[in-house]
C-alpha cells in the first residue's frame, strides 16, 4: 500500500519527511528542533522555548521594536516575490481605528514548492506564534489562515495546535497576562493557484470568486474586509520567533548582505534525494541540487532547474554556481521565488516541460484579463502543434509574442508574468531544442519518441 | 436532491463566524457537497436561500473551483497530480495505470462500479514525493503501479466487491 497519511492522526510525526528533519542535520533556524518527537504539540513546543518570543514581545517590547528587529533582520517575503518584510509591515497605517487583520498565506499551490507543510506538519505552533507576533507589531488582535483546500492533514494539524493554544491561554482575551486579545481562525480553499496571489486570496476569502484586484489601494490599507490588512506567506511568519529571541541582526548575518538569513528550499524532480532543506541564503545551488539532495540519478547529467518554483525563469546547468542570494538570482535573469527547486536531467525535453507548465498557467488562469487568459491558451496550442510534430517558424515567432504580451505589466497579477517567463526562459537558454522540435520534428533527447509527445 | 434539515441549520449558522456574509458562502458549499456527494442545483439554490444571496452568484463560486463538483464522482475520487515533479517521476504511467484499473477512458468517467473515478489535478504540494495522489482526504506517497494496484484492491474488498 502507498504510503498514507493517515486520516484523524495528525500525531503522525513527520519522521519520514524528507529534507532538513531527516536526511541532513536540522538547519539553523527554521527546523532546529525538527526531528524531536512531538514537536507538533504545545507541551514539546514549549519545552524547547516556544511561545517565549511572544511573550516577550508582548510584554518587553513595544510594537516599534518588533518592527525594528524585523528591519534589521534583512527577511524577504518567502511567498515568491521577495519583497522586504519590515518594509511591507510600514505599509500598514498605524491610525485607522477599527479592526485590522493579519492573513496567512498557506495557499502553497506554486509548481515545485511543499515548504510551508513541511514546516506546518513539523511544527504547527512556530508558525502559529510568529503571526501573533506579527498581529501585535501592525496593532492586529485577529490573523486568519488560508490553507490550500487540498491541505487536509495541515488543517487537522493547524485546529489541533490552535486549540491547544486556546486552552493554554496563549490565544484569548489576555495572552501572558497581558490585555492584548489575539485570536486565530483558519480559512480553507478549494482548490484554485490564483488564491495565492494576495489579492486572489482575499477575494477568496470573502467568499467571492477569487479574481485578483487592480492596485492601488493595496491590501496593507484596504485588505480583508476592506480592511487594513498584513499578508505574510507561512515561512515568512515562522522564522519570527527566532529573530525575537536572537535579534535581527544575528538573524541577518546567517545570509547574505542583501537577502538576510535561511530559507527553506523544496528540491524536487529528477534528484536522488528529493526533499524539504533549510540552507543559509548564498549557498550555490551546486550545494544544494548535487549535495543536499544527492545530484541527478545515477549516470545521468543536471540539464536545467527552476531556482523558485515554475515560476521562476529557468537556469541551465552551466549555472549550477549560481547563489541562492536573492539579487543575485535577479542578476541572471531568474528570482528567489517560491524556493521550489525542480531539477531536470539531460534526458528530459524541455519543450515538453514548457509545454507542461503554459497548460498550468493557462489552467490556472482566472481568465479577468485578456493577455493572460487568450495568451496562456494560445501557448497551449502551438506547444501542442509543435510536439506534435506538426510546427514550423511561425510557431516558435508566435510564443515569442505571446511571451512577450505576458509580462512587464500587460496583467493585472503575476500569473501572467509567470506563464511568459516560462516560454521565455526555455526558449533563450534552449532554443536549438525548440528548432530541432519545430523545424525539423526532432526530440533532441528522444524523450518525446519515447513517450508520445501527445500527452504532454 | 435536496439538503437536510439539519444541513441547513448548519449552514444558517455559519454567517457569524466571519465579518461578512459571503465568506460563509464557500464553507456552506463545503456542507452541501458533503452530504450530496456534488453540488446539485437544487442544493445550490439552497445554499443561497439559507444565506439571503442570488443563486447565480453561489453558482459562480461554485464553479471556479477544483474541489466543488457540480457532476457525480465515484465513492473514492482520485486526484493524480501531474504537474511538473509528478510527471518527471512517472505521473503519466499512473494515469494509465490507473484508468486501465478502474475501467474507464477518461478524467471523471466513473467505474461500473461506481466505486471510482479520477482526475488529473496540478500541483498538490508534495512534489518531494513524486508521484502522489490524493483521495479520501489523504495524501499517497511515492505512488507506484504495485501499490496503486493494491490501494484499489483495498477499496474494492472494503466494499464487498473484491475477489
Ligand atoms: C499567481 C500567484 C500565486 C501565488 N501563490 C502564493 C502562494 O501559494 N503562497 C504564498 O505565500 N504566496 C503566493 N504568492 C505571492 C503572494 O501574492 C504574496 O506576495 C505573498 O503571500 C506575500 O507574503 P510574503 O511577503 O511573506 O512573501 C503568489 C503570487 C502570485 C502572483
Ligand atoms: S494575469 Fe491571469 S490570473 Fe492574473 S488576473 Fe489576469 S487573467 Fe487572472
Ligand atoms: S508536482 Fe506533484 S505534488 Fe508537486
């Protein structure tokens, strides 16, 4: 039988999880404590000194200096677009009266990333603990969490947790003795990738369908509710804890100058050990692809990799030196992004790939606006027509248009963007691949005669 | 086929829980489909008659997500994933597999049976796994033609069907 989560135990402790909590030591921060039996409960939690850091914030510090430490630390926003976390929480104006929320984003549906169930599943109260932490420093006293409805375990795992906390007094009217009422509710989907883009997300919760809004105003002044609102992705919120208890700065100097502290990575694809890693922001993904996840499959050679989820403009292996350094990622022309690393071996074709990922995007595309929803569907098309042997110059011209109409703000969200970024960054690194396909019906690595390019 | 008396209470309680009405709207859904198995138009009618709102517009939330089916499915409805991490580690192959099974031609064709149907869904967020499925509330790892044979046997012989 395969391997089952089972389904009313969320005591499953996550032992075989792969990555930092089992294959490799536990990394700094994140999972420093992953592999201890039980850390799921608040008992085993606190035992290991959680909570600690939200009550000291809530005790000790005022919401300024939470702030101030989350500045020092140099966090970027782990949900895929990097942006400065102390920066995003200024946006949020101290002076409007009535209620303010903080949103989870646990919506996880970016191609290639499982880091925020790995680190819900390992352990539910960190996260838990950082977004009251985050509550308290934008003036919030209510976070809702919006989990991917296909997330059952999690969401088990996420009630269990917060009762615990509701009953410890953790969450309540007077946390640690301290009249700062803080409160969590969970919000599930059902099953749609647009609902992790911010404002998809709050369409969705607000129970309408979830088409992104057009910005200005942004969710930090008309959010949930048309509410002040904080979004932070599940990684983003967990690492706070630990930079309340050792300050921004030690945090800040665990990474690079630009991109402060660790991140967590999910490698998977064509790797011997697929898994969940916490690395120091600057390792090369070398490091990460050939040693933490043990390099393609025996006699087999990198070909490509996505560094941030298949979002991210692909890189090809004569860049495996590349840094995790979120600018420097930027510098050759991909991002951070979801840190969701696929790996592709030199027996894939990446046509087929590209062709995989556009029937994603144009899936997925919540069809509001037209470059996106005409544009993904075309690409889908002529992808079709090429693997099908059935492609010419004029195909490959028109993904380069389409690829074109997709980005540089021609949508009103990123999906657009992303979609593009994917033709574009196969065709630039790859194009003789895309000629001996379109132009003379060759599947340079054969995999398509191999498989029946039909499928794909 | 219609909602329970109960199932509505349930759902007329739910407006409270959020700063506004329409956020109930999902969750009720959620009720509706658990008790009849999909979302019948009747019972989208019901839902939006318990919460005060148009029918259409119920139906136009219902409709944009992968989770809320409006058709039938087989008791045990597989979710294969076949994103990109899926498919690099065999997604295809399971899908095949998996129709030859169950019997049937197509996504969401539902085995004589009745006891299945499938469909290909996108990334599941368990792409160290790769391939995995989700059915019944559950994740299935590192899925391979033996044992989705065997998680189909299981079903089978659960169901008094098995030989
Ligand atoms: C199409 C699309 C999908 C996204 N999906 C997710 C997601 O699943 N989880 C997430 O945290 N952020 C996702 N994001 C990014 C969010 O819009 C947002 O930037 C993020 O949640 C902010 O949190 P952070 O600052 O902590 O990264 C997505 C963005 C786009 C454009
Ligand atoms: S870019 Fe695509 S997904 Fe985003 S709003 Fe436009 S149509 Fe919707
Ligand atoms: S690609 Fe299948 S779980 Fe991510």
């Amino acid at each position: 039988m395969a391997t089952e989560v089972p389904a009313f135990s969320p005591h499953v402790p996550s032992t075989e999880l792969r990555g930092s909590g089992g294959l490799t030591p536990p990394g700094p921060v994140l999972t420093r404590f992953f592999g201890t039996p039980g850390l799921y409960t608040l008992a085993v939690y606190r035992d290991h000194g959680g909570y600690r850091s939200l009550e000291r914030a809530l005790k000790e510090m005022t919401p300024q200096e939470v702030h101030a430490q989350v500045k020092a630390s140099g966090l970027r926003g782990r949900g895929g677009a990097g942006f400065p976390t102390g920066t995003k929480w200024g946006f949020v104006p101290a002076d409007v009266p009535g209620p303010r929320y903080v949103v989870v984003n646990f919506d996880e549906a970016e191609p290639g990333t499982t880091k925020d169930r790995y680190l819900v599943e390992n352990c539910p109260h960190q996260l838990l603990e950082g977004a009251c932490i985050a509550a308290y420093a934008v003036g919030a006293h209510q976070v809702w969490i919006y989990i991917r409805g296909e997330y059952d375990h999690p969401y088990r795992i996420l009630l269990e947790a917060i009762e615990e906390a509701r009953q410890q007094g953790i969450l309540g009217e007077r946390p640690f003795g301290v009249d700062y009422p803080l409160d969590i509710q969970l919000y599930r989907g059902h099953g749609a990738y647009i609902c992790g883009e911010e404002t998809g997300l709050l369409e969705s919760l607000e129970g309408k369908r979830p088409q992104p809004r057009s910005r200005p105003p942004f969710p930090a002044v008309k959010g949930a509710w048309g509410r002040p609102t904080l979004m932070n992705n599940v990684e983003t919120l967990s690492t706070l804890p630990w930079i309340v208890e050792h300050g921004g700065q030690a945090y800040h100097a665990l990474g690079t100058d630009r991109s402060g502290g660790t991140r967590m990575l999910s490698v998977s694809g064509d790797v011997r050990r697929p898994g969940v890693y916490e690395i120091p922001i600057g390792v090369t993904f070398r490091h990460v692809i050939m040693e933490l996840a043990g390099g393609p499959p025996p006699g087999r050679q990198v070909k490509v990799f996505w560094p941030g989820g298949s979002s991210a403009p692909v890189l090809p292996a004569s860049m495996l030196d590349v840094s995790t350094d979120l600018d420097e990622l930027a510098r050759v022309g991909s991002m951070g992004g979801s840190g969701g690393v696929i790996v592709a071996d030199d027996s894939r074709c990446v046509v087929k790939a590209a062709a995989r990922l556009l029937r994603f995007y144009a899936h997925e595309s919540c069809g509001k606006c037209t470059p996106c929803r005409v544009g993904t569907d075309w690409a889908v098309r002529t992808y079709r027509r090429i693997l099908d042997g059935e492609g010419s110059s004029a195909d490959l011209q028109i993904l380069d248009r389409i690829q074109a109409s997709l980005q540089n703000g021609r949508c009103l969200c990123g999906l657009g963007d992303s979609g593009g970024w994917v033709i574009m960054s196969t065709m630039r690194h790859f194009r003789p691949e895309y000629e001996a396909h379109a132009l003379r019906r060759q599947c340079v690595t054969g995999e398509c005669e191999r498989q029946g390019a039909a499928d794909a | 086929m219609a909602l329970s008396a109960r199932a509505i209470e349930e759902i007329r309680s739910l407006p409270p829980r959020f700063p506004h009405l329409r956020s109930a709207v999902p969750p009720a859904l959620d009720i509706a489909q658990e008790e009849l198995g999909r979302l019948t138009p009747e019972a989208m009618t019901e839902v939006a008659e318990a919460l005060g709102l148009d029918p259409g517009y119920v139906e136009g939330v219902a409709t944009f997500y992968t989770l809320l089916h409006t058709q039938p499915l087989g008791r045990h409805h597989l979710y294969v994933c076949t994103n990109l991490s899926c498919t690099l580690r065999g997604a295809e192959e399971i899908c095949h597999h998996l129709r030859r099974l169950i019997g049937v031609k197509e996504e969401r064709e539902i085995s004589a049976d009745g006891l299945f149907s499938y469909e290909e869904v996108e990334c599941l967020g368990a792409c160290e796994y790769a391939p995995m499925l989700r059915c019944d509330g559950r994740y299935y790892y590192d899925v391979t033609p033996q044992k989705l044979e065997a998680l189909i046997q299981g079903w089978r012989q659960e169901a008094g069907n098995g030989d």
